[in-house]
C-alpha cells in the first residue's frame, strides 16, 4: 500500500522532460559490458565457500551502498526510490529441459556479509524447488489460471493501483519484477551473458546478466540499465566500483 516500498524523488526540469519523452522502460533502456579480470577470485571463493553468483549479488549490495541512487526507478512519469533493496532471479526447478522455471527474491540489508547473501540465496532457492514453493510459486500460479481477456484486465486493474501506490503488500513482496534489480545466472546452465530487456511491469531499473567463472579468474556480465534513474557519470563511477569489488574480493569481506 501506500508508501510500503518507495518514496518519490523529486524531479529536475530536465528529468521531468526526459521521462515525458521516454515514458517505459522498453525504450530508456541502455546496454553495457564487462569482464571480469581476478587472479585471487577463485581462490577468495574457494577459502570462503562462497559462490560466484552469491559473490555477484554481494558486489551488488556494496555498490548499491554506495550509489544509493541505483535504487531508484520510474513509473508512469513519476521518479522513485526503493525503500529497501532487493534483488530477484529466476531458478530452475532441476536443470532439464523440461524442469519447471522458478523466482527468488531476496530483501537486502546493507550490514550483510557475503556469508549472509549466500546463505539467504542458497535457502531461498531450496525454497523455492520444494513442491510447495514460495511466494513467488504461488502469485505465478494465481495469475496463470486467468484466461487471456481476464488476465489482460485484471493486469490493467494493477497497472493501476501500482501507478497510485496502492498495489497490496503482499503482490509486492511476491512479485519478482517489483524488485531492484534483476540478476540471471546464465552460466549456470552452460549459457553466457546477454543483452537483456527491461520489463514495463514491476520497478526493476537493472538487470544483469553472466556466464560462467573461467579457470582465469575471468568474468563476462552485461548490465541494462534504465537511463533514466541517473546520469552518466554516476552509472559508470558505479560500474567502477562494482568492478573492484568483483576483481578485489579480499579487500571487501
């Protein structure tokens, strides 16, 4: 409901103009690689029993940190910044063609450790391959069993109420797409970084994208990014940062 998860910034002219101009996500979208270069990682990772994908959401959260401005997102002409940053990805339910896809959603804390988002994601994803699943499982599952006239109004009627800050709590904290950023492990199914798109629904201003760690300690990801939460120079000063931290991982425990 109202104010349970943003709070509006204010708008300069400039920006006021931008959104008008560049109203969805669809189109504000902007597209940026890295890679990876780390000769410790894999051996931070290992001595640590930690993840890569676990690292990554980690380097995520001290960015964020420290650019708090990434939080922020757009909707229908108006700016936004999450009250709390969260991150939303999707799983498969067991790694064959056929297996069913699930979503994880992970509500951040700025005082985390990296032991503490790879325990919370490792949970999160036992959760949600169990037969009951999560909450994420379920509201799929509700909104799955509309015909496509009904779904089509029913997905207008929240369009709406999102738009007026009165979307319910709990479709927020299950929706996956009203989240901070999205973040997709590609390489765990032998896939690699892409360039993904923006989704119009939910508040999700990022989405990143990576393959797999290299026996090199090396790293592809690909960030897309809404143009329209920040200036240039903030976004790269961010991908500066987010680049030490993955490349300098005994300097960030």
């Amino acid at each position: 409901m109202r104010g349970y998860d943003r709070k509006k910034v204010p708008l300069e002219v400039y920006q006021k103009l931008e959104l008008q101009m560049m109203p969805t996500r669809h189109e504000s979208a902007i597209y940026t690689t890295m890679t990876i270069k780390s000769e410790s990682l894999k051996s931070f990772l290992k001595e640590n029993n930690l993840k890569i994908f676990s690292w990554v959401i980690y380097a995520c959260l001290k960015t964020v940190n420290e650019f708090p401005i990434l939080k922020r997102f757009v909707l229908k002409g108006l700016l936004y910044e999450h009250k709390k940053l969260t991150i939303a990805t999707v799983v498969k339910k067991d790694k064959t063609i056929e297996g069913d896809n699930g979503f994880v959603k992970l509500v951040l804390d700025e005082t985390m450790s990296a032991h503490d988002v790879h325990n919370q994601l490792y949970h999160n994803i036992d959760e949600s391959r169990t037969s009951q699943g999560n909450g994420s499982d379920a509201l799929m599952k509700v909104m799955g069993v509309f015909p496509i006239g009904i779904f089509r109004l029913v997905k207008g009627g929240l369009s709406l109420l999102d738009r007026l800050d009165l979307l319910p709590n709990s479709i927020i904290d299950s929706d996956p797409l009203h989240t901070t950023a999205m973040i997709a492990n590609l390489g765990s199914i032998q896939g690699h970084s892409v360039q993904h798109h923006l989704y119009n629904w939910g508040t999700a201003s990022l989405f990143i994208t990576f393959g797999r760690l290299r026996e090199d300690g090396t790293l592809d990801l690909t960030f897309t990014i809404d143009e329209r939460i920040s200036e240039g120079m903030v976004l790269f000063k961010a991908l500066d940062y987010f680049r030490h931290v993955m490349e300098n991982p005994y300097e960030h425990v």
